[in-house]
C-alpha cells in the first residue's frame, strides 16, 4: 500500500484564481463578508 497520493499532473488547479469567480454575486456569504468588514474590530 503506496502512503503517497497519485499525481494528475493535467489538473490546471485545485481551487479558483479567485473565490469571486465560485460565489454568486446574490450570495448570502457576500452579505456576511460586508458586514463583518464594516465592525470596529
């Protein structure tokens, strides 16, 4: 039993260049992100 994953080396990435690209502009995850930025931490 190998302990290494395989690789597939054709796999472009494994996330998003951006997250903005995956999140719905509508998304209610904007909308917390909004809010949390505009508290006086």
């Amino acid at each position: 039993m190998s302990r290494f994953r395989p690789i597939d080396r054709d796999t472009d990435y494994l996330l998003p260049p951006s997250i903005q690209d995956w999140v719905p502009a509508s998304h209610l995850a904007r909308y917390i992100v909004d809010g949390v930025e505009g508290l006086d931490l």
